[in-house]
C-alpha cells in the first residue's frame, strides 16, 4: 500500500525542469553540418549529429531524443521534461510532435476535471479515467466526514465504487486486463520496494508500526539489512484503529 514518503522517487516537487535554455547538451555535436542549409538539404535528419546553424546548441539528434521514462510507461516531470514525449517510431519518420501517439488518446478525459491528463492515475480492477492529481485529492481523508472514512468510499473509484488499494501513475491510460497496465502497475511497485517506509522508520526498533503493515509497497529493513515482516496487513491495521475510534468515543460520552 503506497503512502507518502520524504524520500520517495515519485515526488515532483522542486523538480520543474524548463524545456529552454536549460535543456542538456546530451550529445558533443561534430560541428556545423554543410549540408542543412543548401538546396539539397541534410539527408540525416533528425539523426544528424552536426548543427544546424551556428547558433544552435542541440543538434538535430539530440533535439528528438525521447524521453526513455515516457517509453517505459511514465514520466515524473510531464510537460516540462527536456525530452520529447512520444513514440520513437514517429521520431524516425520525421515527426517531432510531442502528442501521446495512442489510439484514441484524445478521448481519454479525467472523468473529474474533464481535462486531458498530462498524467494518469491507474486504479486497479478498473478502467475509468482519472488524472493523478483528481484521484489523489478524492482519497485524501482531510476533508471528509467520519462515516466516509470508515466506510472506506475515498479508497473506491469516484464512478463505479470499485475498491482501489492503491493509485499508480502513468505516461499513458491503460483500461484494466490490458497487458501494458499490468506492466506500469509491477514497475512502480518494484521502484517504491527501493524506498524506506517513512512510518517503520519512524516507529520504534522494539516497537515497529506500519499502518499497511505486510501490504505496504516500501521497504522494512531491520538494522542487519534484513526484510522486516509484518504479521498482518492493511485491513487489519485498519479495523484496529477504527475499533479504537469506537472506544474512545464510547469513552468520552460516558465520561460526560
């Protein structure tokens, strides 16, 4: 079960990147090409590792680089990565186009903002569509009454109520029993795996706390290096702690 870490991978933040100036040189230009400017034009392309023009920074080759986070599946920065955001196939036949090369694409809007996302929010056993920011702030508990939390409504999906453990992002939407979803869901899991879980790091060595216990997604490590196990999962934790909602509760009204 995946929860908010300090030092998680996926965090955006302080990480905006400006497609501009600060674009990387990523591959030593081999001077001015002398070919791009006659009437014949340059043959290479986008594959031409030569500038074309003096005042160029990036040459051709490295301009329609793409981006091989996108590839895989998803892209922590979005839009403001320096590198294109498509498929390398449409790169090698001259298109430089930075839109999502899907079928269909255009039609997946976030069923709550209605906006494109830049960035998808994949729940598992369902296929609606979501923006990673919409279905976060629907999950969130701050906010919400007791009774929705309890009943665990924010951990379903907004339109179907299908429950949800976890919400993973994604370059491009995939609908559930698509092989590709599958796929992204396993990578972000085993790159959350590499990450210490901020609450068994927090807890106490005699003591250790985790409130997704065995579910949860990140790493618990004792000292030696060894995987810390828990008896009990996420459920479990959470009917504890409702149960001891129920009593406090129980024991304030008898105390008035």
């Amino acid at each position: 079960m995946p929860h908010s870490s300090s030092n998680t991978p996926h965090s955006t933040s302080n990480e905006h990147r400006s497609p501009g100036t600060d674009r990387p040189v990523t591959s030593k230009p081999r001077g001015i090409c002398k070919y791009y400017n006659t009437n014949r034009g340059c043959y290479a392309g986008n594959s031409c590792k030569f500038l074309h023009g003096e005042a160029e920074r990036l040459t051709p080759y490295d301009k329609t680089k793409v981006c091989r986070f996108y590839a895989a599946g998803y892209c922590r920065h979005g839009e403001s990565c320096w590198f294109l955001h498509t498929d390398p196939a449409m790169v090698a036949s001259g298109s430089q186009s930075k839109a999502v090369p899907q079928d269909d694409e255009e039609e997946n809007l976030c069923a709550i903002c209605y906006d494109k996302p830049v960035t998808y929010g994949l729940l598992t056993d369902c296929s609606h569509v979501f923006c990673i920011s919409c279905i976060k702030n629907w999950r969130e508990n701050e906010g919400k009454s007791e009774d929705i939390i309890q009943a665990g409504t924010t951990k379903t999906c907004p339109m179907c109520r299908t429950p949800s453990r976890f919400v993973t992002p994604s370059t491009h939407f995939y609908p559930e029993g698509h092989p590709k979803k599958a796929e992204v869901i396993d990578k972000y899991k085993a790159s959350m795996a590499r990450v210490k879980c901020r609450y068994f790091e927090q807890s106490k060595p005699n003591r250790r706390y985790c409130p997704f216990g065995k579910d949860c997604f990140y790493k618990h490590e004792n000292a030696d290096g060894t995987p810390y196990v828990f008896e009990h999962g996420a459920s479990y934790y959470m009917n504890v702690r409702i149960s001891l909602v129920i009593l406090h509760s129980l024991h304030l009204l008898r105390s008035e």
